[in-house]
C-alpha cells in the first residue's frame, strides 16, 4: 500500500484526497477527503488573468491541505490543475505559490489527459457491476471546461469543450456583476447555443450518442442528484451511484431557472459556492441527455481526483 494524496484545483473549487492505495490488488482506503470553493478561475474568461483575491483563496486552501497531508504522512503527492489556470497569462504565479506552499509544482494538464483521469476514477468501481452496459460516456462538468470520455475498460476516445458551470454564468447571467435572477428567455437561449455548439464540437472526436451508460460527475451532477433524492443535507453515501432521470434532471433545471438567489440558497443541500452557478451547471447536464438520448444519469462521487490519486499510487 502507498499513501498517496491528490489534489485537483479547477476553475471552482481545490479538493483534497488522501488514500492508502495499491493498484495491483486494487485496494484503495480513503483516509481524507475534503473540498474548498475559491473560483480561482473568477473573471478568467474576460481579463484572460488569475485575480489576486482568488489566487489569496487558493493559496489559503493549499496551506490547509498542506498541514492535513504532513499529519497524515502521505508519501506521495500530485497536483493537478485544470481549465482555470490553463487559460490565464499569469499561471506562472499560480504555479510558484503552489510550490511554495507544497513542495510540488502543479500539472497544468491538458482536456484531454483531464478527461483520461476523470474517466479512470469514476469506472474502476463500476468494471464488476452487472447492471451496468458498457460503453461509457463520463462527462465532467466543471467550472471552466466540461469533459467527455466515451469508453468500456479502456478510453476510446475523449474531448474537454469550454463549457463549464462558472464560464457558461459569467458569460451570460453576469450584469454589472450580479447575476441575474431568474435569467431572462434570452439569457437561456444563449447559453443552450453555446452548449449545442460545444456539443457539436465534443461529437467530432467523441461517439457521444454510442454510449450504453451515462456516467455524471462533478459538483453540478452531484448537486442536482441531491436535489432529486430529496435530501435534507448533503450526503455523498447517498449520492454515488444513484441513478436520476431525465424526467427528474429536466424538472430539477427547470425550477432553477425559475429560482432566486435566496431560493436556490435555501435548498438543503446546496453548497453556498453553487449558488449562483448550478443553474448553468444543470443546463448543460440537461443538454447533454437530450443530445444522447440517455434516460438517466448514473452519479459518481468518484472522479477526476480518485483517478489523481490512483495515478500517483
């Protein structure tokens, strides 16, 4: 066994896993895990830069992660940045004070290695499961980027579109800096138009509609699959591997694009940093099962950062 800790900053939120893991057996014991929003990718998609303010948050995260990593005495780390600090000009600030503070320089990886990992944390636990056909579609929506995956036990083939919770919110719910509530018709409209043409895009490299099993992961799918079983407090037992359906993703976006702040604010087990980008978030989720036909959506609390931590093992 190797004690290895992941951390996966994107473009909403840093989270923190620490595991005793061995891949030749495939035991894998979770000792940690734990999540921070900082929307590090705040205002990335029109300056182009990190803002100092969520670089301080980010920062601020790393130090905690830091001090949980040296009491747990892992022996391995990997970090592993995404769409947020990929895109923006000064990245190379981001990169130094994750240094500084860990002792590992961050992996700013591509969508496509993005996708790889996401893909192998969410279908190690599924490869036994009778009740599941394969091939897969994972989809990953994130805050800046969403990745899809289509594959069995191994990846055929994978795409990350600009599509994400945040990116799709400031781009188009965003006025004077406060978001619109609830969003007009045509702020709707344009955000399906944007989503249709990343879609577009993810079906030249990916066979979305050839996929047997959906896969949802990520904050937006979990949140959503919270909302649908009723929960009275977010319960990640409860969350993985539960399966919601069309009908219910479809209702579940509905209301919140009718929704106030305060409204989505009050839903028991809503995160406060998904506020005001859940709404977006579901609309892609939405989009998605429209475009593949599928009629339900299997949830993974396991993701992107099992995949970091199996890879580090």
């Amino acid at each position: 066994m190797t004690r290895v800790a992941a951390i996966d900053c994107g473009t909403n939120s840093i989270r923190l896993l620490v595991a005793d893991a061995d891949p030749v057996s495939g035991s894998f014991t979770e000792l940690d895990r734990r999540m921070r929003i900082v929307r590090l990718g705040q205002g990335v998609d029109r300056t182009g830069r990190l803002a100092p303010e969520a670089l301080e948050r980010t920062f601020a995260a790393c130090r905690e992660y830091a001090a949980a990593i040296k009491e747990l005495g892992a022996e391995r780390i990997r970090f592993v940045a995404t769409s947020a600090s990929r895109d923006a000009e000064n990245s190379a600030v981001f990169v130094q004070g994750v240094l500084d503070i860990l002792g590992v320089e961050p992996e700013v990886i591509s969508g496509d290695q993005e996708a790889q990992l996401s893909f192998d944390g969410a279908t190690k636990e599924l490869a036994g499961s009778d009740h599941l056909e394969k091939p897969y579609l994972v989809v990953d929506i994130g805050g800046g980027s969403t990745e899809f995956v289509v594959g069995d036990d191994t990846v055929r083939a994978a795409r990350s579109v600009d599509i994400g919770c945040v990116r799709m919110t400031e781009r188009h719910l965003v006025e004077d800096g406060v978001v619109v509530d609830p969003p007009t018709p045509g702020r709707i409209a344009a955000i399906r138009a944007d989503i249709d043409a990343a879609l577009d895009l993810a079906e030249e490299a990916v066979p979305l509609a050839e996929a047997a099993t959906l896969v949802g992961l990520a904050g937006t799918v979990t949140t959503v699959a919270a909302i649908a079983l009723g929960l009275q407090e977010y319960d990640s037992g409860a969350i993985h591997h539960s399966r919601i359906s069309f009908d219910q993703v479809r209702d579940i976006t509905g209301r919140l694009l009718s929704s106030t702040h305060e409204e989505r604010a009050a839903i028991p087990a809503m995160h406060p940093g998904r506020v005001d980008v859940i709404t977006a978030g579901a609309l892609v989720l939405l989009a998605v099962m429209e475009r593949t036909g599928a009629r339900e959506v299997v949830v993974s609390e396991h993701d992107i950062l099992d995949g970091i931590a199996w890879s580090a093992a």
